[in-house]
C-alpha cells in the first residue's frame, strides 16, 4: 500500500501545499511553485478571483526575483504596466502653500525635490488586471474559492496539515503557506489568538483611492503628472498621482492623518462623502485644495494598518508560515509592500524546490519541511521589520510630522533615498546558503499548467 508521501507505483509524488488566500502574493506564490513541480492548491475565502481596482508598482529589482519565480510574470507585467526609466524621476512638490494654480506648476517655486527612478525603475498597473492575468497562468482546479481558513491542525501522526474551513469541509497538505493578508488567520493560528500580532494595529492614517481618464488628471494638476509619480506634501496629508494602464490613467491617491480609532478595523473601509477630501485638503494650494472634484459623490475611506506596533515574533511554526502582508503589512508609504511579498514568495519557491529535490518521506520529509520553513523565517523577518518600521516613517515624512527631516527638502530627500537604497539593493539570498541561490537562479523546471 503507498504512503502518503508516495503514489501508487512506489514513486515520490510531489509536494502538496496548501496556499491560504488568492491575492497578488499568494497567486504569484502558487504559479512559482507548479512551475516547479510542486502540487500548490490555493484556498480563497471570496467567490471568485478579487481585487481592488487600484495601481501598484513594482520596482527593477523586484522584477528580478519575479523572473526567477516565473518569466510568464514578468511578461504579463510588461504588458500592462507604465513603466519608468532612467529619464524619469518621481517628483516631490510643495502641495500647501502655492497659493495660485500657476505658482503649484512652478518648478522653481513649488518642487521641493526630485529623485531619480532609474534605479528603482517602477512598472505601475492595476491590481486587478495583475492579479486576473496572474490567474490566467493557474491550470484549472488549482483555486478553490468560498474557502475562508477556521483553524489548522498540524497533525504529527497523519503527517499532513488538515486545514478547517468555516464551511465544514477540511482539507489536507504538506504544508501550509498563509498568504491570507493583513487579517490573516494563519497568523493568528500560529502565535495564537490572544498575541498581540494576531492583529493588525491601526496607524492612524488612511487613504482615499481613484482613477481617471489621463486628460482629466492633466487638466487638473498639469502635465506634470503624464509620464511619472508626483507627490504633492503637506501638514498632515499627501496627494500621490501617477500614470497607469501604459499612461492612458492616473491613479489618485489621498493619504492623511487620522487620530480617532478606525469605526471598523475588521473590515477597514468606510463610504463616505466626498467633501470629507475637501475639508481635508482646505487651505492647501489650487489644484490640490480641489482634487476632491475628481472623485465620486460617495467614496471608499480605506483605513490603513499594519503590523509595526507589534510585529509577529516568528513568521513559522511547524509546518505552517506567513507570507506577504500576512507576515509583515506595512504601510503603503514606502511604496514596496507588494514587491517585499515577491521577496518572500522566491524565497519560499526556492526552500520548497529543495526540499521536493531531496525526495524525502514520512519523519524525514516532515523534517524538512519544518527545517526550511524555519530558515524561511530566519531569512526574511529582519527584512520585514525593516520595511514596515520604514513606511511608517515615510508617511509621518510625508506628512511633515517626522522629526528628523521636518519640513526641510534636503533632508527629506536624503531619508528617501536612503531608504530606497535599501530596498533596491538588497539581497534577498544573503542569509540563505549559496546553493539556495543557484537554485532560484536556474529553475528550469515543470510549466505552470503542469
């Protein structure tokens, strides 16, 4: 009779992993890992595939460890994305005190500063478009949809991790990968649900998101905002805008301090007016003071959390482990949360690749897997400190309430680019031995579809 760890000719079968949740990281996670061979199952609370309308970016480097997880990736984002270079930079202006809509478009009166995006060379599209076109690479039955996580069960004697949905139904994996979010309910499995980092703590900002038409965007802040990102700063809230869907959109972001308690944590959005923009933004210079306009009557107020206040001791326990936001959500200010989940997801590709090569069963294979989930953890959970510690100092920055740079351009300049500097030149396999970067950078293994 075959084992669990074999199929019925004798045969080591391949890994199964169970993956909890179908967002950007936990799809992008599931097609590295069947691009490897191994059997990755994605297990998604909603209906159907779900993400908000929203830009993102990702940065040169993060492209890098997303082609080592897949090239279809890479290729689907340079299909849909606007994309920076080495002649673009990200600009910085003065969004309070301008006081008409020529001196705002001023460079000499109203940019504060400029940095160069060459050496983050930011590919900006939409999420949904993204995560859709992710899926599209996914062979049919790897997604099982109305599956909301309840508990899991790291079973010693049965060798699997039984997963317990709130449907009544179960399932069972080698091992698990929570790629459930910022509420993530792995995570509260695993540290258990009265620590302190089973929950997201509110950071006392939130954002309002949109898009239009890119002739809206231009008419409205100037042709400043057609071919990069600008951000427009002041006392407590920023204005982000930048080109996606290859130029033909802008993406509107408000950003801005909030010190009451977010009315809903678990759900972390709110409708509301729109005029909520204009009071906020009340007494800034022309073009921002008006940008509420754009928006729609009633608006989604997105509270923002993270994990900063209480990080997660460990993202790994047993056969269980975080990944992405469900292991280190930052903020969106330092403008890498989604390219520090591709960190995690090459990384977790790579460590799963080694350990299918071994061919292990029974105690060694469970072994294995705890043993390269917990050089999973010794790997990344400084880096994702680092990042959310960081965005949050961005935002505070951003919105002149960072003690260090002030209000002044020329420090501020400096903290970004130190921070970007970190970001772009890290090396995610620094912490791993050298055959684990051999590894990712020549997979060549089974097609997604497989």
């Amino acid at each position: 009779m075959a084992s669990k760890n074999t199929n019925s000719n004798g045969s080591a079968r391949p890994l199964n992993v169970a993956v909890v949740g179908g967002g950007i990281i936990g799809v992008m996670t599931a097609v590295g890992l069947r691009r490897r061979g191994i059997n990755a199952i994605i297990y998604e609370r909603a209906q159907t595939w779900h993400e908000v309308s929203a830009g993102f970016a990702f940065t040169g480097a993060a492209r890098v460890w997303m082609q080592h997880i897949d090239p279809a990736l890479v290729e689907l984002l340079a299909n849909i994305s606007q994309k920076t270079d080495a002649s673009t930079s990200n600009a910085y202006w003065n969004g309070y005190h301008p006081r008409t809509k020529e001196d705002a478009e001023d460079e000499s009166k109203s940019l504060l500063f400029r940095t160069p995006t060459n050496n983050l060379s930011f590919w900006g599209c939409v999420r949904s478009q993204f995560l859709k076109g992710m899926a599209d690479l996914l062979p049919e039955g790897a997604a099982v949809f109305g599956k909301q996580l309840l508990n899991y069960v790291d079973d010693e004697q049965s060798g699997q991790v039984v997963l317990q949905f709130n449907d009544g139904t179960t399932a069972e994996a080698d091992v698990l990968l929570g790629c459930d979010g910022i509420h993530s309910v792995t995570r509260k499995v695993l540290l258990g649900a009265d620590h302190p980092a089973s929950r997201a703590g509110f950071s006392h900002t939130v954002t309002y998101r949109t898009m239009v038409p890119i002739d809206v965007g231009i008419k409205a802040l100037g042709e400043k905002v057609a071919k990069s990102a600008c951000n427009h700063l002041g006392p407590n809230a920023d204005l982000l805008v930048y080109p996606v869907m290859s130029g033909t959109l802008l993406n509107i972001a408000v950003f801005a301090y909030e010190e009451p308690d977010f009315p809903d944590p678990d759900r972390m959005t709110i409708q509301v007016d729109r005029t909520e923009i204009k009071k906020l933004f009340d007494g800034w210079s022309v073009p921002v003071a008006d940008i509420w306009k754009l928006y729609p009557e009633k608006v989604v107020k997105w509270g923002i959390f993270d994990l900063d206040a209480n990080p997660p001791p460990t993202y790994a326990g047993g056969r269980a482990c975080l990944v992405g936001d469900a292991a280190h959500a930052s903020t969106p200010y330092l403008g890498v949360g989604a390219c520090t989940g591709v960190e995690d997801a090459l990384v977790i590709c790579t460590l799963l690749e080694s350990v299918q090569q071994k061919v292990l069963s029974g105690e060694a294979l469970k072994a294995g897997l705890r043993d390269a989930l917990q050089t999973y953890n010794a790997a990344r959970l400084d880096r994702g400190r680092w990042i959310h510690r960081h965005s949050r100092q961005m935002g505070q920055m951003y919105h002149w309430r960072y003690g260090p740079t002030g209000r002044d351009p020329e420090r501020m300049k400096k903290k970004l680019e130190e921070n970007w500097s970190a970001v772009v030149n890290y090396d995610i396999f620094a912490e791993l031995s050298p055959e684990f970067r051999e590894l990712a950078m020549g997979a060549q293994v089974a097609p997604v579809g497989a």
